[in-house]
C-alpha cells in the first residue's frame, strides 16, 4: 500500500511510535525510526526478521539541527519525505503550583516545538515534491484540558493549533496535515498510573477499555491514504471526548 513511500516516525523507539513503525513497515513504506535516549534494537531485530526496509536516526526533535539532520538523513537514505508521523512525547506533571518552569519548558520543547521543528524541515521537502502528509499526536488532554498536566495539555493544544495552520498554509501544495487526539492508551507513558486513577479513567470511556497502539497506528494509516482530509482532529479514545 505504501510501497516506495518514505515514513518518518519520531520518537518510534517504544508504545505508539513503535507500533506506527510496525504497521508502516507491514504495508512496505520505508520506515525511518526516530529514537532518543534508548536505541531500540530489540525493534531493529523484529524489522530484520520480515526483511522490512528502515533506516534509524538518533535525534532531540526540540534540538533544531537534530530534527534537520533526522530530515536530511530520511531524504538521502530514502530519495523522498512522504510521510511525516510527528509522536514523539513526553509528560512531566504536577499540580501548577509546584510545577517548576523548566518542567513546563520541557514538555513544550518536545511535544510542541520539537513537533514545529521536524514540520519546518520535512515540510521544504515536500513543497519541492508537491505533496507529503502530515500526522501530528495531540492527546485528549490538549482538548479537555487536564488538571496536574498544565505544560503537557497547552503543548497539545498547541499541537492542534499548530496542525490547523500548518493545514491551512500548505493545502494549495498537496500537504496534508491532520492530528490524532488519542485519549488513554496502554504504554510506558500510562503504566505509572496508579490502579484507582486507572480505574476512575475506566469509568470515563463509554467503550469501557484502554485503546490500544494499534488503534492508533491504524488511525494513521487511515489518515495517509485518505487524500481529501486535512485541519483534522481525529480522537481515538473509545468515545472520552465526546
Ligand atoms: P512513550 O511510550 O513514553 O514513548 C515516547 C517516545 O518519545 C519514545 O520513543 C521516546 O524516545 C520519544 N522521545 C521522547 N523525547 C524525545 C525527544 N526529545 N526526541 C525524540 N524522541 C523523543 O509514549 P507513548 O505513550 O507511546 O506516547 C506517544 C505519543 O502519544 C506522545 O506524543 C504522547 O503524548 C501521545 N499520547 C499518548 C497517550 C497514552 O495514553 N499513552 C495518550 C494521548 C497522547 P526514547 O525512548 O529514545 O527517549
């Protein structure tokens, strides 16, 4: 389905971006994985195994020399930038009052700016091509808002707002760009949640169960292939938002 179609996934080492990697892979896309602080070899084993094609880059997508180098290495490697998974995420919560301000910086350096970096770069790319797609993870929290996750909820807002402009600016060239708002899913992210907070999240999910990072990897595929959706905010979180 998307053979000879360049993928970049950031942060693609563990939970949702790995899964994406996966499932890309599956469908014969060139996967570029993105990976940070842990090199994922395990995942370079499980890509051998089936003979997929990828290459891997480590980079900080909130360092802007990093996200052009994750870029360039994608265009060289790989000869286009198609597709463009922008994933990588971290939280660092707190109650407002006790957040110290490089906690907020933190997480707005990665989730928004980091996201705003890897868009600039691949986006030169696909404006010499005339076309490329773009899928950014919001969360639910940049929807609703989220009580102790103040920095992680405004960089996700901005994700939204980021993903609309970038949607709007970029249209006229064949540049998709859309977000995904997932709400609870089973990763190394959401496992430090204590049982009660797990139970009480339960409860707020009409579809009484935690997604999956497969129920995201197949939003995304959905959103590469469909070619007249764009400025979306796609929520897969089993009914949370509504
Ligand atoms: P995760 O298991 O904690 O994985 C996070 C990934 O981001 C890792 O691969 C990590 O790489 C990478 N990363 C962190 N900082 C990075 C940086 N500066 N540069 C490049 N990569 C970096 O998280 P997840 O649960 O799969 O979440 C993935 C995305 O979905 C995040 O944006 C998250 O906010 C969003 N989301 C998750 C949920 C959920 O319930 N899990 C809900 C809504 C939204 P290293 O391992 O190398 O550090």
């Amino acid at each position: 389905m998307f053979e000879g179609k360049t993928v970049i996934i950031t942060g693609a080492s563990r939970g949702i971006g790995r899964a994406v990697a996966l499932n890309f892979a599956q469908l014969k896309a060139n996967v570029v994985i993105n990976y940070n602080s842990n090199e994922p070899v395990n995942l370079y084993g499980e890509f051998d195994r089936y003979n997929y094609s990828y290459t891997s880059v480590k980079a900080d997508i909130s360092i802007a020399g990093d996200a052009e180098r994750l870029v360039s290495h994608a265009k060289q490697h790989f000869g286009s930038v198609d597709i463009l998974i922008n994933n990588a995420g971290i939280t660092k919560d707190s109650l407002i009052m006790r957040m110290p301000e490089k906690d907020f910086c933190d997480v707005i350096n990665i989730n928004l700016k980091g996201t705003f970096n890897t868009i600039k770069y691949a986006s030169s790319i696909m404006l010499k091509q005339r076309s490329g797609v773009i899928i950014n993870i919001s969360s639910v929290s940049g929807l609703t808002g989220n009580a102790g996750q103040a920095n992680y909820a405004a960089s996700k807002a901005g994700v939204i707002g980021l993903t609309k402009s970038v949607a709007r600016e970029l249209a006229s060239r064949n540049i998709r760009c859309n977000a995904i708002a997932p709400g609870f899913i089973d990763t190394s992210m959401t496992s430090p949640l204590s049982s009660n907070i797990k139970d009480s999240l339960l409860k707020s999910i009409p579809l009484n169960r935690f997604g999956t990072v497969d129920d995201v990897a197949n939003a995304c595929i959905f959103l590469a292939q469909n070619n007249y959706i764009t400025g979306q905010v796609i929520s897969i979180d089993g009914g949370m938002y509504m």
